[in-house]
C-alpha cells in the first residue's frame, strides 16, 4: 500500500466556534474584479501580446467589468507599454478602473506609479507573501520582518500619491499573498497595520484582497478564515474585503461562494478559470450560478459562444466540454430518460405559461448564455422515444403524435447502429424524409380531386382521382364519404385497400418557405394487426390527409416486399 499521503499535513482548522456564515446565502452581485490580463496572463505557455490584451480588455468592458488588473508594470517593458497604450490609446472608458499590481518593494512601486500617470482611475495593487510556509522557507524571517516590508511599501504608496500630479483617482489595494496559508491573527495584524500606514478611512476604504494563493482546504475553512478576518479587523469599515480564490484543488468555485456567504465584498478572478496551476476562479461559473438562483450578477453572459471564441483565440487555451455553462456538451443529453424529461419541461413551459425555467436536467436556459436548442439533444442508440421527437419538432416543426413517437424511434436507432455514432439533427430529419415522404409509391396518385356536396342538409365528401399501380396502367377512383379519409377509403374498395383500417390522425400547420401548408400524420392497421404510419403533406388540409393514408399503405407494401 502505498503510503505517500503520510508526508502530507492536514490543514488547520480555524477556532470560529460562532460561525455564521452557513446560514447566510448570496443576495447580491460582489464588485467584480478581472485578473484576467495578470495573473491569467502569466500563467499561459504564450502570454499575449499587445492586440490580444487590447481585445481582452474590451470584452472585460463588454461584459461589464468596472475593475480591472491590467498587468505588472514594473514587471517588463512590454507590460508598462501595455499599461500606457491602454491609457494614452483612450482604451479606458470612465466608469472603469484600471489596476495595477506590484510587489511592496521600493524600485517597483515607483516604476509603477510612472506607468500610471494620465490615467483617470486606478487601483494600486501592492503584495508581500506572508504565509508560515514562505516565512520559513522562502524569506527566512519572521512576521516582524514581513510586516516591515508591507508597511513600508504602504507608506511610499501614500508619499507618492500625495505627491502624484494631475486628477487621477489612486486607489489602494493590499494582499498579504497566501493569506489562506497564513496564522489568521498575523493576517489580521498585517492589514491593520498598512491600513494605519495608508491612512484608511470610511470614506477612502483599502481594498483588503484576501487570497487562497494555493487553495490548500476545504472551502468551508477559507469562508471561516474570512469571517474570522472580518471579525477581528479594527477599524473594519475603513476597508473593502475582497478574495482571490485560486483552484488547486478544483474548489475555486465552491470558495468563492461560501467566502461571499462569510462576508467578501469583492471578487478577483478570471474568465473560465484562466490563471495559475489549475487557474483562478472563475467568474463565469460564479456570475450564472447567482443568475440561476435569481440574483442579478451584473454582468453580462448572454453572448457566451463570442467570449469563449475570444478567450480561446486569444490564450491559446482550450474550454473542457464540460465547462459549466460554456462546455459544448453542457446542454446535451444522451440518455433517453433525459431526454423524455427534458422534452415534457419544455411541453409543461408551453401549456402552463410559467413565468419560470422549469426543465429538468437543464439549469439554465441555453438561450440566457447565447446557446441554442439545437444541440441540447443529441440522438444516439440510447436515446428515448422522445427525444428524436422533440428534436424533429424543435428543429424543423414536425409535431408527430405521441403514438407515432416508438415507429420514429425505431427508424433513428436502426441508422444510429447502422453509422455506428450519433446523428445530428440534420441527419435525423433525413431518416424522416427517407422513410417518409421519399419513399418508393407502389400506388401512385396521377390526378385528383376532393370536393363538398351537399343534399337534404346533409353534405358529403367526394374523392375522384387515377391511380397508378406498380407503374402500370392507371385505374380510375371514386369515393363518397362523410370526410375526406372516409371518402378515399371508398373509392380504394374498387383496388382491394379494405385490408388496411383506418385507426388515428393527427395534423398541424408547418411553414415551408413563405407559404403554409398542412402536415397530416396517419395511423393504419395492416393486415397483420400491427399498426403503421404514414404523413402527407399539401396546402390542401384534405388532400394532406389523403396523401398521409397512400403514404402509410405505401410503406406498409414496401415492408411486405422487403
Ligand atoms: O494568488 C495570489 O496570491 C496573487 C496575489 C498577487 C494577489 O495572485
Ligand atoms: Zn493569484
């Protein structure tokens, strides 16, 4: 057995005996903010260049994200030109905010404040990592010594704003970095202590950003971490809680939403998770998850397949089919009792009027995130009786009656089997023409004609017409009815048709380029006792009728041959 999971330390818990954040639940929006051009941005095989940032940044806009981290000025000098092309190039619209990280380190905090200058709004992001672990093996000191440090980049933060010149809106921002992995009373000290070197206020709050640097625990520890912080904060209304929520261990998500419920205020992330080792949060996920529970996320997903094609395009990443929300198979369902259900959602929606989504096995409407019908139902040799159904009415208008839904089944999984793999819908409407509406006529229609008569107040209804039988000479029909099924029912006597019984019809309108027309479903008894179905269609409600009886006896002839 191997025994690897022994060197491994379980993560603290957190001394909240209190907690009260399990009973809370997530009301409202948080104050987005993207780190899509930073932290997602570093993290990629091919960082992008200056075009792709752009286009990035205006999708962010797009969305309407107000806050957004450009970058690492200091870092490079392509990224402070990034950072001045997008203030000079008048990239920034006014009700956005630009942010800028940077490490609390002299050199870097005054590269980054001349990276700035002419910009209207920003956020001056500063970090130093503060957790036991860095503490111990990376920076070889103790919490004095990086209290020090974030003090110090906090109080020339502030000299170099007083001093800044021009009416750019400096913001602050700080993050002990893996605060997750940090003793809460030292995170809790350290902020307080640049809160009292910026000069926090009600009025001019810090942005206190908390990350789960390496997401390392349960989630519901880190929302213990947040109100444990939140808790202990003096001078808790001079600042803004935000989190940072990384995915190590695929809970980014998850994170976010309790961390919200315990009492942050402010969200960083990224589109679809793009970001470090398993990626940030992502945002995406968070906003729709509030959107399905009826809170207005304030930001706008409902064009997801156009931010998806940037995203990809433009990080060279690539979107997991099952991506919530996003994933190409997200809105497909195989199975065949998913199928019926989700079939009989969208019946129920229809003839109840809900104002409500209310469809099993999909949490969303497709058509909230820019998604179509189209591919919600996939057809397979598993599939239900419905779901070729529903796809053949969705798609293309063709209602077929319920008892009509096995024979159509049978058809689409024979051709399933015979390709070996699904059918797409195209395909699935040329299963129905084929065995359908082209099929090969043993008896023929040449001429005909329907019409009403009526005598002593009763009317009838006559049908007249030739028929051609195995292409030879055509015989002459005639039948009256009291419809127009009965009267050509009549008029076949004369050609030995009585063997097949007339059972059931069903028809409905379908529009077929500009003009409507009647599509007529039949359901006949053959000689055998088994039952088989024919469809007509014609501008001629009637004559749609007639043709869906000539129909199913053609198909019935043709299986005799077979
Ligand atoms: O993950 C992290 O801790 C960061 C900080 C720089 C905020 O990206
Ligand atoms: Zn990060």
């Amino acid at each position: 057995m191997n025994e690897g999971y022994k060197k491994y330390i379980p993560f603290k818990q957190i001394d909240l005996p209190d907690r009260e954040w399990p009973n809370k639940t997530i009301t409202k929006a948080p104050i987005w903010c993207s780190v899509d051009l930073r932290d997602g941005n570093q993290a990629l095989i091919d960082p992008m260049n200056l075009e792709e940032k752009l286009e990035f940044f205006h999708a962010l806009v797009d969305i309407g994200i107000k806050e957004i981290e450009i970058g690492f000025p200091s870092a490079s000098e392509t990224e402070y030109e990034i950072c001045r092309e997008l203030i000079e190039g008048g990239h920034i619209p006014d009700d956005v905010t630009i942010q800028v990280l940077v490490q609390a380190r002299e050199h870097l905090i005054k590269k980054t404040f001349e990276a700035i200058k002419g910009a209207k709004n920003v956020i001056v992001h500063f970090y130093n990592s503060t957790s036991t672990l860095q503490r111990k093996v990376v920076f070889k000191t103790d919490m004095q010594g990086v209290i020090d440090i974030a003090v110090n980049g906090a109080k020339l933060i502030k000299e170099l704003t007083e001093q800044f010149e021009g009416d750019t809106n400096i913001r602050f921002e700080y993050s002990p970095e893996s605060f997750s992995g940090t003793e809460m009373d030292n995170a809790v000290k350290i902020c307080e202590e640049v809160m009292d070197a910026l000069g926090s206020t009600k009025e001019n709050p810090v942005i206190l950003n908390l990350p789960n640097t390496v997401e390392m625990c349960t989630p519901n520890t880190y929302a213990d971490q947040i109100e444990y912080f939140i808790k202990h904060l003096k001078n808790r209304e001079a600042a803004i809680i935000s989190i940072h929520p990384h995915n190590d261990r695929g809970c980014g998500v998850a994170a976010t939403e309790l961390a919200l419920m315990a009492g942050a205020e402010r969200v960083e992330g990224t589109l679809f998770g793009n970001g470090e080792r398993t990626g940030n949060l992502d945002m995406v996920t968070v906003g729709l998850n509030m959107y399905t529970q009826g809170v207005d996320p304030e930001l706008d997903f409902s064009n997801l397949p156009k931010l998806k094609e940037i995203y990809e395009r433009c990080t060279n990443m690539r979107i997991d089919p099952r991506q919530p929300y996003i994933g190409e198979l997200v809105f497909t369902a195989f199975s065949g009792s998913h199928q019926d259900a989700i079939n009989k959602g969208h019946i129920y929606m229809k003839e109840s009027n809900t104002p409500y989504w209310e469809i099993p096995y999909l949490p969303i409407d497709p058509a909230d995130v820019g998604r179509e019908y189209e591919p919600i139902i996939r057809i397979n040799s598993q599939s239900g009786k419905g779901g070729a159904a529903f796809v053949m009415n969705h798609n293309f208008g063709y209602d077929m009656p319920k008892r009509m839904h096995p024979e159509f089944s049978k058809l689409v999984q024979a051709e399933c089997e015979k390709l070996g793999r699904e059918l797409i819908p195209k395909e699935l409407l040329k299963v129905f023409e084929d065995n359908y509406l082209n099929i090969q006529q043993k008896y023929q229609l040449t001429k005909h004609k329907v019409y009403e008569e009526s005598e002593n107040g009763k009317s009838y209804v006559h049908f007249k017409g030739r028929m051609r039988i195995d292409g030879d000479a055509e015989v002459k029909l005639h039948g009256v009815g009291n419809g127009p099924i009965d009267a050509f029912f009549k008029a076949l006597k004369p050609i030995n048709m009585e063997k097949y019984k007339f059972v059931n019809y069903s028809q409905h309108a379908i529009s077929e380029g500009s003009d409507s027309k009647a599509v007529s479903y039949i359901e006949l008894k053959k000689p055998d006792g088994k039952n088989i179905f024919g469809v007509g269609i014609d501008s001629n409600v009637n004559f749609a009728s007639i043709l869906g009886v000539l129909n199913a006896i053609n198909r019935a002839e043709l299986e005799n041959n077979a």
